[in-house]
C-alpha cells in the first residue's frame, strides 16, 4: 500500500494517479501536531481492514488536485547517515566533514530536526539573500513501524514500516570559512522534504537494491543502487537501536550516493526511487530575509 498525506493532515491511501481519502478509519487524526500519523504506524495490521472497507467506500480524488505533506509529518528522530557511500565520499573532497578515509560504518549517525520535513507541494525553501551554497542529496528513507532497541541486524527489516524519498538539502562549508554544525546546515525549515507517500515494506521488498535517481532542470545529477551503501539498512537499524530507542514514525536517511550538486531558486527537482515512485520538488527563497543573515 501507499500511505500518504494531503491537504489538513488528511489521510490517503494511493492507486495510480489518484488518492482515496481514509481519515475517518484513523483515531485521533485531529490532533495537532499530527503524532497521530506514528500510531497508525504503529497499530497498522490492527487496522487495515477498517482503512480497506474507507477505501471501499471513498472516492478517487485526482493527486494532482491535493497538497501533498510528508508521510511521517511527526517523527521523535530523524536518523541520518553520513558517507555511506564510496563515490560520494570521494568527489566530496575538500567539502567533506568527514575525516579522511571514514565512512558511515566509522562515523555513526547525525540528528536532522524534525521541523526541517517539508512534502511534495511546499518544495524547498532557501534563505533569501542568501550567499551560501545549498546542495541537494537524493536518499532513501526508511520509516519504522515497531519499537525497536538493540536491534540484531538479521532481524532488523522486521521493525520497518516501509520506505520513501528523501532529499537531505545542505548549506555546505567553504574550506577556512564558516563550519558550522552539520546538524544546523541540514535541518533549516523544508531541508527534509519526504515523499510523495510510505510504501510499505512488503510491496517494497529487498531495499538493497533500488535504483535512486535525482533530476535538476531535467538534468540527471544522481544516477546509483541502494546496492552500493557502506552500511546497508539493516546494519543502520541495528547501530540506530543500539545508541537509542527507536519508535514508529521514526525516519533513517540512508545517505546520498555521488552526483552531489548546487541548487538555487527557481529549479525543479525530481526525485525518483525504484518501487517508490517520484517527487517533484519547486526549489524557491524564503519570502523574507533570514533574521540571522547565512552570508
């Protein structure tokens, strides 16, 4: 199934090019912030068949008629991995925070916040005026479904819920100048857009091998195989739920393969993932100048 988001926290199931609205098979989906997403996670095989007879008995909606959100909109933690893939780590180069000759498996993992999620319809919002470079980074996204803590990775596909895309934008560091915290360069509001909807993990399968696909203008800029990671995803499971207690809801980046590049206002993205679907993403400036100038 396809699970996504749309409009006022609404809550869809998707068929094609259309979406059928089961908000009302869904407890307590008023509340605000939308956490009420990470129960449904949660207690999901409890109930799809009331989400399956709302499906029955709602209407298609055309996609290209709804807002789209991001699917996991309340998340306790966004997981990332850093330098999880070789070709990336080398074209890096100077750029890379990562010390030389580490990868994901040395590094362990970063925290994006939360509030940086944005979906499919709010694009990416970069701070106006802004001198900074903002680069984009194409992954894969990895939703939990179940509580997990010391996580053994032969077990580890058992907690996942399902998968989508993710871009992990970042304002980059220049070589002897600013250096601030990953974490803050990745984490301004809409650098996390996620979507366009969950596929849950059976209809995915092995997520060891897809093909992760990001386009800028039309322009192919990553092009490579989930086959590819260092640490491949149960391995980020297992590490993850070693350090902390992971929850449904809860988003693993799964790192960004080579083909790293600048975007600016004005550009269309696109991101696709094999078994996911794609994202199409309007990159544009905040309305206003940042308090705090990022010059």
């Amino acid at each position: 199934m396809k699970l996504a988001l749309f409009d006022d926290y609404r809550v869809g199931l998707v068929e094609g090019d259309s979406i059928y609205d089961v908000t009302d098979a869904v407890p307590n989906a008023d509340l605000r912030p939308p956490v009420f997403v990470n129960t449904l996670i949660a207690r999901w095989t409890e109930l799809l068949p009331e989400l399956r007879r709302a499906r029955a008995g709602a209407r298609a909606i055309p996609l290209a008629n709804v807002q789209l959100l991001p699917p996991s909109p309340a998340p306790a933690q966004i997981i990332a991995a850093p330098a999880n893939y070789h070709k990336h780590i080398a074209e890096m180069g100077a750029l890379s925070v990562t010390p030389k000759g580490k990868t994901a498996r040395e590094m362990g993992f970063f925290l994006k916040s939360p509030a940086s999620l944005s979906g499919a319809s709010r694009g990416i919002e970069l701070p106006k005026g802004s001198s900074r470079r903002f680069d984009h980074e194409s992954e894969l996204a990895v939703i939990i479904g179940r509580t997990a803590r010391n996580v053994r990775r032969a077990d580890a596909l058992d907690y996942v819920f399902g998968y989508t895309a993710l871009i992990d934008v970042t304002m980059r560091i220049e070589p002897d100048g600013r250096s601030e915290e990953r974490s803050m360069r990745k984490s301004f509001e809409t650098f996390t857009p996620l979507g366009p909807w969950i596929v849950t993990a059976d209809e995915v399968g092995d997520p060891g091998a897809l093909h992760n696909q990001l386009f800028v203008n039309g322009e192919p800029r990553h092009d490579a195989s989930t086959a590819d990671l260092i640490v491949p995803v149960p391995e980020l499971i297992e590490l993850a739920s070693s350090v902390v207690t992971l929850y449904p809801g809860d988003i693993i980046a799964t790192g960004t393969p080579e083909g790293v590049g600048p975007i600016r206002p004005g550009d269309e993205l696109l991101i696709r993932i094999e078994r996911i679907g794609e994202m199409q993403l309007a990159v544009r400036e905040t309305a206003e100048p940042l308090a705090f100038a990022f010059e």
